[in-house]
C-alpha cells in the first residue's frame, strides 16, 4: 500500500478547527482509495511561540523537511503584534516559505455554479470566472536587502526593497506559461514596469520566457489596472503571473468573486521537496472556537496536495466532488449565506456531512 507523509500545521486561531476536520476527511479519503496517510502535527505560529518563544522551531522546520508535503492552516494573532519582528507568527511563515524554497504560489480562483450568488459581485460578472494567480513567494519586498528602520535627524526612516534576479523572474515564468499551457493558453503578467526598475526587468524576462511558449498568448497590466480589472471583468484572465507583493493582494481581491476568502485553496511549491497546501484566508480569531469557520478552503488545499504531491488525481477530484454536492444541496457556514439558503451549519458539521457521503 502507498504511504505518504504529512506535516500538520493547525497554527493559530481558527486552524485547529479546520485541521481537524480535514485530517479526519483525509482519513476517510485514504481508506476508499487504498493508500496510507501518516500525520505529525508539528507547532507553527502563534502556536510555536507558546510552545518554543518562536515562530518556526527547528524541530518544525526539520519535520517538514522530512516529510512528502506540508498541510498548513492559518497562523496569526494580534496579540502577538508588539513582539519584535522576528518573533512574530508571519516571520515564521515567511521563514518557512524561504527554507524550503517555495518560490511559486499557486491560487486557483473558480466560481461553484451553487454559489454564485454569493459573490459581492452581480453574478454575471462571476459565472464564467477560473483563472489562477500564480505568485512568485519567495523574492520581492518581502525578502529584500536592504531593510530596516533607522533615526535621522528629520525623524524615523523605515525602508524594504523590492528586488528580483533573471533566474528568479525565468524560474515563476515558466511556471505560469507551463500552466496556461494546460488551460486556456493566456498569461497576464501584471507589473509596474512604468515606474519601478524592478518591474522593468520582470517585464524583459517575461518576454523573453514567452519566446519558448509561442502558442501562449502573452499580455501585460500594469497592478492598479489588474486591480480594477478584476473586479470589472474577471473572466477575461485565465493566469495571472506576478510578484511577491502584488500577488499578495491580487489573490485577496481575486478570493472575494467566489464569495467568501474562505473557498480559496493555495500550493505553494518548490522544483524539489515537499509542498505547503494551505488556504489562503487568515486565522480568524475573533470566531476562533465557536464552530462558525468555514473548513472548505483547507479542504480544497488538501484536495490539491492528493493531486500535486502524491499524484492522486482519483482521490482529489472525488474529494473536490463530494464538496460541491454538499454545496449544491444548499449546506453553507455563516460567510456562505445569500437569500434563499436556509441551511447553515457549522464547521463541525461540514465534516459530518463530507464523512457520510465518503463512508
């Protein structure tokens, strides 16, 4: 029998929620497909920082290492906001992402028939939406040298730098162009090449990239127009290729079609070693342990890891079936509701539901 190996990740806030039902799912899912799933829940987070005083223990990182992929829920707190820098929840996570480089962040974004009338949007604007963010995760802004805060004799002055490397700007491209090669062979490359150097370069690299993919059709936005775009007309995008930082907040906006932030599924991926599947909304702490969360975007995340890490197309696609039907028989958590849907349910009662249609 096939055996694979997860590092559970439940984090903060709303994370241990969700992970318990999808672990409990996974289970159910492994036994009806004939493979093994071996789980090491591991401190991450705010969680860590309880447990360790920091963010990302070696024994964590080591753990995840070790294993076939990395299931992740949410970390973060704002009780954790006046620790230094180092010490907070998302320094871990960005640790994390830079450890086993993660360098592409995939985030699929479709709308389910069932819930278009969730969306904050008309729902002739949404029906036809699938497209896919792919984020390079681990260059940018966010990684840059140099940073930090210094005094002047005007005052405090705080800085970050946005860079990227060819190597780094080829490696995401390909991604995105090998991707939409699967799809609808169309990539946006947004950007600020108008006024960032930096955006210039990733605009050259793409171009150049593009070269190699002659049957995909190649477009560029600048971000503010991607922005407004995605909002005006969504289902002109199939993959959207961008950077650490606008990737960050394109794929927020993109989240909101579906209706809730907590729908969306994420990959984040290296070329060698274990994955992190993870959803893309926060930990919710203000409704952590009331049983309101919504556990489907960790689903769907799990759903990916079957398919990408441990090539169980059989297994993910009945797992992302066996959503829908509970969705089409009008069963939603709290941010799910629209007028005319009188079944809501828990987080808790998501999972039973999925676990009788799987036994």
């Amino acid at each position: 029998m096939k055996s694979y190996k997860i590092t559970l990740l439940p984090g903060d806030g709303i994370g241990p929620e969700i992970t318990n039902v999808t672990r409990n799912i996974l289970y159910l899912i492994s036994k009806k497909f004939d493979f093994e799933l071996k789980f090491k829940e591991m401190p991450f987070g705010g969680s860590a920082i309880e447990s360790d005083s920091i963010p990302l223990p070696h024994k964590t990182l080591q753990e995840c290492k070790n294993s076939d992929a990395v299931l992740l829920a949410a970390i973060g707190d704002p009780k954790y906001d006046n620790l230094p820098r180092e010490k907070r929840p998302e320094t871990g996570l960005l640790k994390l992402r830079s450890s086993l480089d993660l360098f592409a962040n995939i985030r699929p974004v479709k709308i389910i028939p069932s819930l278009s009338k969730s969306s904050s949007l008309k729902e002739e604007f949404v029906n036809e939406v699938d497209l896919v963010v792919v984020r390079e995760l681990t260059s940018g802004i966010y990684f840059g040298e140099p940073k930090g805060r210094i005094k002047t004799e005007s005052g405090e002055r705080a800085f970050n730098t946005m860079t990227y490397t060819s190597q780094e700007i080829k490696r995401i491209a390909e991604i995105a162009f090998k991707l939409a090669a699967q799809r609808k062979q169309k990539v946006c490359s947004v950007d600020k090449a108008n006024v960032l150097d930096v955006s210039q370069l990733w605009r050259e690299e793409t171009i150049l990239i593009s070269n190699n993919f002659k049957e995909i059709e190649l477009t560029h936005q600048y971000v503010d127009n991607a922005a407004m775009q995605l909002v005006r007309d969504p289902s002109q995008f199939d993959v959207i290729l961008t950077s650490n930082l606008f990737g960050d907040i394109l794929s927020d906006i993109a989240a909101m079609l579906t209706g809730s932030i907590g729908m969306l599924p994420s990959a984040s991926l290296t070329k060698d070693g274990p994955g992190v599947f993870e959803p893309v909304h926060g930990s919710a702490p203000d409704i952590a342990g009331k049983d309101i969360a919504n556990p489907i975007a960790m689903l769907l995340s799990a759903a990916m890891m079957l398919k990408i890490a441990f090539n169980e197309h059989d297994a993910g696609n009945y797992l992302e079936n066996t959503i829908n039907e509970i969705l089409n028989e009008g069963y939603r958590t709290s941010d799910l509701m629209s007028n005319g849907t009188s079944k809501q349910v828990g987080c808790c009662k998501i999972g039973e539901l999925l676990a009788e249609k799987i036994k």
